[in-house]
C-alpha cells in the first residue's frame, strides 16, 4: 500500500536532486528503451478471417474485422528510433525488445532484463500493454491473440504492476510510458494506480495515457495482400542502412520523441517538453493514414486507410505527467 508520504518524498528529491544523482554515481548516465510483445498486428490471408469467426463461436463477443496480432517490426524500429534520440543525450542506452523488456524472468533475470534496466537508468520509456494497475512486455507464446489461452506464466510474473513496482527502488528518474491507461488516476484509488506505485518508488517524472492509446502496428500497408508481409519491414532495414532514415513514428511515440529531444537539445523541463510535443503532434501526424489503430472499431479501412483524426486528438490529451512540472532532469550533454 502506497503510503501518504510520497508526495513530501517527491518534493525531496526534486530539491536534493543534484546530491542525490551524484550519490548515485554511473546511474544519471544511463537510460532505458523498451518494447514489448503482442503490439503489432497484420491481417493474414485465411488465418485472421478464420480467428475472428472462431473468437465469436468460443464466446469473444461479436465477430468484427480486426487484424490479429502478428510481428512486423515496427516495435523493433520505435524502440531503434528513440535509442538514437536518447543517445543523442550522451546517455548510456540500455535496449530492451520483446520478452527482454519484462520486469523479471522466470528465473531472475533470465532472459528478461527490463526491471534490472529501468532501476539502473535516468531516463527511461516503454511501449507494452498496460492499464491502470499494470503494463506487460509479453510471453515466450504469443499465441493468446487467437484466444487459445496459451501462455508459459511469464506474462504474470514479469509485469511492471502496483504490487512489485511500490516495493522497487527507483532513481529520481524520468519515465515515458506508451501504454493504454497506465497513466489513469480518475474514479480509482491512488493505492491501486501504478502512475503513482512508480512516484511511490522513487520516479520524478512519470509520462503516460489516462486512455486507450493507438498505434497502427505495422510498417506498410504491404505489397500483394494488403495489411500483411514482409515488405515493410525488408524496405525499413534498407532505408536505415543505405540513408540512416526510421520509419516515421505516430502517436504516442512521436509525442515521446518530440519530448525527449526537447529535453536534451533545449535542456527543457519535463513540463514545457511535454507541452511543446504535444503542440507539435498533430501537425506532423494529421494526415498520416491507416488501415487500423488499435483501439479497434468495427472494421478495417482499405486502399491505403484513413486519417482517423479522432484518435489522433485523443493523443494530444491522454499524455499526463505526474511529479514537478519545473523538474528539469540531468543529461550528460548538458551536464550541470
């Protein structure tokens, strides 16, 4: 149970910030990246058709035209791209991918490394599914999409959830995390919140959604079958190697990567980063399309999609920090 003296803890840490960061020694230099599993989607041909059916027959509610989860590689270049702009604050970056970026392992830090991470990094972001109690990177089987109900158990024992994270021993850290409803406080108790298990544990800045956040996971509409190859992620790897270029970013993850350069290139506070990325999203984003973004609706959009200008406003609002607005977090870069 959260108790009510993090609110003084945090003001504490943000006073005595720079002593606290020189006690911790190599940790100010050190950040965190991490992607999760089961965030990326294709439709693919007979398979998808075939699982939503069965989704309704083994009582999933209502058969919709949804894609199914199914690696493209986008996740893998969000968590490339925003390395690369961490890095550029002279920070030591520490990637995690897939089932590496789970809390824990089955056995301790066996394979999955993203807890021992994100203790040991300033400047931390992750992408997973979430909610307000919890987010996850994943499962050795990621076959649940189809709702057989296989897993291996690391799913549960690796989240990043209100009873593990409370008891954690956090840096005075900055924390972007791209995940429905981590960031959700309205009606719920403050016990029971994981924004504020992770200000509990030490965090001084914890950036993440009150809402169903979207991301089109996928990289190209593909080639011969719309919404499923390979092609997107064959044409993102040579464009990286021949012209150093990512694929663009959308949602959340744009707004992280606006955020993050303002905070090394302008040696900004947590607060105006977060105000001026949210101001410069839409603009870049409003005429992006796409055959879907998770949340789902009823249907798939085709020839080439569309813009869905809704969820792309609720990106402007569901991004909410929480600690000081004024705390302006070390960078290498920009020393102190």
């Amino acid at each position: 149970m959260i108790p009510r003296t993090a609110p003084p803890s945090l003001i504490a840490r943000t006073i005595y910030y720079d002593t606290i960061i020189q006690m911790l020694g190599e940790w100010k230099n050190n950040a965190t990246v991490q992607t999760g599993t089961g965030i990326e989607f294709q439709k693919i041909p007979l398979i998808t058709p075939l699982m939503n059916r069965l989704k309704s027959i083994i009582g999933f509610g209502p058969v919709r035209d949804e894609p199914t989860k199914f690696w493209t590689g986008e996740s893998k270049f969000i968590n490339m791209h925003l390395c690369n702009d961490t890095a550029k604050g002279g920070f030591n970056v520490k990637s995690a991918y897939r089932l590496e970026a789970q809390r824990t392992g089955l056995v301790d830090e066996v394979i999955a490394k993203g807890g021992q991470y994100q203790l040991e990094s300033n400047y931390i972001f992750a992408f997973n599914h979430g909610s307000y109690y919890l987010f996850e990177a994943g499962d050795m089987l990621e076959f649940d999409q189809f709702g057989l109900g296989l897993k291996t158990g690391l799913s549960g024992k690796g989240t990043y959830d209100v009873r593990h994270v409370v008891n954690m021993d956090y840096g005075p850290s900055m924390a972007f995390i791209e995940s429905c409803l981590v960031g959700k406080t309205e009606g719920l108790s403050p016990y029971n919140t994981l924004s504020q298990a992770f200000v509990h544990a030490g965090v001084d800045a914890f950036i993440a959604s009150t809402r169903y956040t979207a991301d089109p996971g996928y990289l190209e509409p593909g080639l011969i079958f719309e919404g499923f190859g390979i092609w997107g992620y064959i044409n993102a790897s040579l464009h990286l190697v021949l012209k150093g270029e990512y694929p663009d970013l959308h949602f959340g993850s744009l707004i992280a990567h606006d955020y993050i350069l303002d905070l090394i290139e302008n040696d900004s506070t947590t607060g105006m980063a977060l105000r001026d990325a949210k101001n410069a999203y839409l603009p870049q984003d409003a005429n992006s399309t796409f055959l879907w973004t998770p949340p789902l609706g009823d249907k798939l959009y085709s020839e080439g999609g569309t813009k869905t200008l809704d969820k792309k406003y609720v990106a402007i609002h569901e991004f909410v920090l929480y600690g000081d607005p004024a705390f302006n977090p070390y960078e290498p870069v920009n020393g102190k």
